[in-house]
C-alpha cells in the first residue's frame, strides 16, 4: 500500500495519491491532472476512483478531467446532488483499490454532504482516516459556508459535533488523520502548521475535541472569530457541482504571446485586467499603468479569489519569463479561466519598446519616524487582517484590511497621501496598486511592512495577544 500526500502551499491544500497493487484512488484533486497521471503511470496503476470529500469551495477541482482521462468513478457523500455522472455513496459503503478498502463515513457539518473516507490496509486493520474539511490538524472545518435557510450555522456546527463524536472520535487513536487542509486556508479559523497527525494525539490537543466539551461549547468555541469567507467561495462551489471548461483548454487559451505592442493593443481594445504576478520588490520598481500587482510568491490564488469580484474577467497576464504557465495554472484552480494572453518577454520587454510605466514610491521605517516626527497627523493604514491587527499594531495606525478592499475603498480620499504598511510587503504592495489603478495616487510603500517597523524600535506598539483566529 502507498499513501501519498500531494501538498500545494498556495492554497495549503492536501491531495492524495492511495496505491494497492495495480489500482489507485485519489482524493479532493486539484484542477491539473497531470501529476496524478504521471504517478499512476510511473507506478503502473490505474486510477479507479476520484473521491471527493465534499464540493469544495476554496478551489476547483480535477474530478472531471480526471475522470475523463482515466475511466475513473468519481465518490461523493451522501445527500450529495451533482450535476453530472458520479457515484453518491451510502454511508458506511466501502469501495475496493487493490488489496485496500475505503469505507465512506457521512460528516455533515461544514457542508451537509461532507464525507470521510477511512482507510483499511490489506489485512482490514484502519489505517488512516482521509478527512476533508471535516476535521483540520489543530481545529475543524467552518460550519457557516453552507449556510441556507434554516440550516443556519449553528445548526451545522450542532451537526459537525455529532459527525466528530459519533464517526470519528471513536476510531482508533493510532490511525493517521490526513486532512484537506493545513495553516493558511480558509476553510478553518486557526489549523496547525503540521499536515498530518495520529487521531489520538488530536484528541489530545484539538481544541474542538475535548472530551468533556458540550455540544453548546462546540458550537460556541468553533463560531468563535469566524469572517465574512471570500467572495470567490460560492462560485467555487458551483462549479464543482456544475462542471466547468477543460483545463487543457483554459491554459491554451491563455498561454498567447503578445510583443509588447499587441499586449498594449489588446489592453485598449478590451476590457481585461492587466494582473502581474511579479515579485513585488520588483513591481514597485516600475509596472504597466493601472496593471494590479498579485505575486505568484504568496498565496497567489486565494488572493486573486479574494480580490477580483467577477471570476469571468478577461485578464492579460505579466510575468517573470518562464512563470506564464504557473500563473495561468494557479488562476484555473480558484475559477479564473478567461487569460486571454500574456507579455512576451514580460516587463522588460515593454521597458525596451520605450513604452510608458509606474512606479510606487517605498520608505523606509527610519524615513517614515522622520516624517511622523515632523507631522504627527499622517494616515497610516495597516492592511493586515484584523485579527493579526488586534494581536499587535503600531499604535495610532487605522486597520483597513486588504481582503475588503473592493467594499471599503470608498472610506479613503483620493486627494490624501497614505503610508501602506501589511506584515511584510506582499499585501501592502497589492493595495496600493488597485487603487492606484482607480485613481489614488498619492499612495507610498513601507518596506518591509509590520515587521520592520517593529524591529526598529521607532514605534510604540499596543500589548501583544495571543489571535483567536488567523481569519
């Protein structure tokens, strides 16, 4: 038996390959099939089934082109009502890989349909339980994303409570809990930086499973420090309950090279976004006016979601030379699938064409306590997450969270001059270009972020607390 855990930090995302001789499963795949192809090839396997553990909303999956390439079945939860041919299971019914058995455990909570898939090796010893969203390394999966109705959120965490206690906590302690997720998604408040762990050791330190916690605890504890989830999240869903185009398509279509003229053309002929996915140390040297800076060095993906309100938004890509497929790939697996083409030869193409460019103006945290010395009334906005603002901030700066940018900008003067500080560049860099791009020009960049302001010594800082939530 060969258990392999497929992790993309982009979107802290857990995939994995189960081989049992000749035949494989693979569980919750991303949007590119080709490195599940490629093992089960290298491995002489064929993939018998895609088992999804729920239909995800923080990224598109392969379950389609995989299927399709494959003649695999895809595995769904009870109450499950895909729009296309796939296998909705009966609780507690077990599937066959090889020598291997996968038995379905239904865990309605943070959706109705969640399921886990337990593992049995040869001998039907449990193995490993392949939880989903279900329950995370360090927390559980948030009960307010399915919210409709009368199934409110607190009836899902009451639901969520019952799937922990009933079907999962009376497994096994050793087995090993592989999860959808790790620290940085936002399917869970607060998940620990480790991807796997055994059953026995969370019970011991998840929070969500004390043994001597009340269902009304439950519901209270896991509600606790929950934000409004990105606005990409119901689109997400409907897609992979819907269907959606080929992902061989969606990257021919968008890896069109276009000389820095036709790029220029083409910007001015439609209504695409101009999306450069530089690093932004870079980008702030020089970009193409009213292009929006997103760097494929952080989580990438979860920020486009986050930030582009219409996932069928034309976008004309700039990257580093090298990194086009990357970024068309990594926008496919949150839904964006309309890049149209990309500068060829990337930014310095268009510098050497003698083409017009922006610039963001950066300082230093010597330079902005020089500044604040000589007028104590400057507006500094920190544009991290509230609850990484209310753990510790410069005192006196505003929080103006970036995630909510598109709601909120009407609250700035386009007129006044903000100093833009996030935690260490990425974020800060991200705001300042979009609204750079709807007319706030007199915007500057605080290198390098909270950190550095910290580490300078130059700013008094509110009393450190330990974050309920990394929402």
């Amino acid at each position: 038996m060969k258990v392999e855990q497929i992790y993309t930090g982009c979107l802290a995302h857990g995939a994995y390959y189960i081989q049992s001789e000749n035949e494989a499963a693979i569980i919750d795949p991303l949007r590119e099939i080709k490195p599940y192809l490629q093992r089960a090839e290298r491995n002489g396997a064929q993939i018998k089934f895609v088992f999804e553990t729920h239909f995800h909303a923080d990224f598109v999956s392969g379950h389609l082109d995989l299927a399709k390439a494959t003649g695999a079945t895809i595995v769904y939860g009870p109450t499950a009502q895909p729009r296309f041919l796939a296998h909705v299971a009966e609780d507690n019914e077990e599937f066959k890989v090889g020598k291997v058995t996968f038995k379905i455990l239904h865990t309605p909570g943070h959706t109705m349909e969640s399921a886990c898939y337990l593992l049995k090796d040869e001998n039907g010893k449990m193995a490993a339980i392949f939880s989903g969203d279900t329950l995370f390394i360090g927390d559980v999966g948030r009960p307010d994303l399915a919210q409709r109705g009368e199934i409110t959120q607190e009836v899902l965490a009451g639901y969520l409570f019952d799937s922990l206690r009933n079907k999962v906590m009376n497994l096994p302690d050793d087995i090993i809990v592989y999860p959808g997720h790790g620290a940085g998604s936002a399917c869970g408040k607060k998940i620990s930086n480790e991807t796997a762990d055994t059953l026995g050791h969370q019970k011991q330190f998840n929070y969500a499973l004390r043994s001597n916690m009340t269902r009304d605890e439950f519901i209270k504890e896991v509600l606790t420090g929950l934000t409004a989830p990105p606005q990409y999240f119901p689109e997400n869903v409907r897609l992979n309950k819907l269907g959606y185009e080929s992902f061989t398509e969606v990257l021919n279509r968008g890896l069109q090279p276009l000389n820095a003229k036709a790029f220029e053309a083409a910007a001015e002929e439609t209504e695409a976004l101009l999306l450069d996915t530089r690093n932004p140390h870079e980008f702030v040297k020089g970009y193409i006016p009213n292009a929006i800076n997103i760097g494929l060095g952080g989580s990438f993906a979860p920020w486009v979601g986050a930030l582009i309100p219409d996932l069928k938004q034309t976008i004309l890509l700039i990257a580093e030379p090298g990194k086009e497929e990357e970024a068309i790939t990594r926008l496919s697996r949150v839904g964006y699938d309309n890049c149209i083409g990309y500068l060829d030869g990337g930014f310095e193409n268009w510098q050497q064409e003698g083409l017009p460019f922006d610039s963001i103006q950066s300082i230093s945290p010597d330079e902005l306590a020089e500044l604040q010395r000589k007028d104590p009334s400057i507006k500094i906005l920190d544009v991290r997450k509230e609850s990484e603002y209310d753990s510790e901030h410069v005192v006196g700066v505003e929080n103006f969270c970036l995630d909510y940018i598109n709601d909120n900008m009407y609250k700035l003067d386009p007129d006044e001059t903000y100093y833009i500080h996030c935690q260490s560049g990425y974020r800060s860099v991200i705001f300042i270009s979009i609204l750079k791009s709807r007319g706030f020009h007199k915007l500057i960049n605080i290198k390098p972020g909270f950190k550095g302001l910290k580490a300078s010594g130059l700013f008094p800082l509110t009393e450190y607390k330990e974050p309920v939530t990394m929402l």
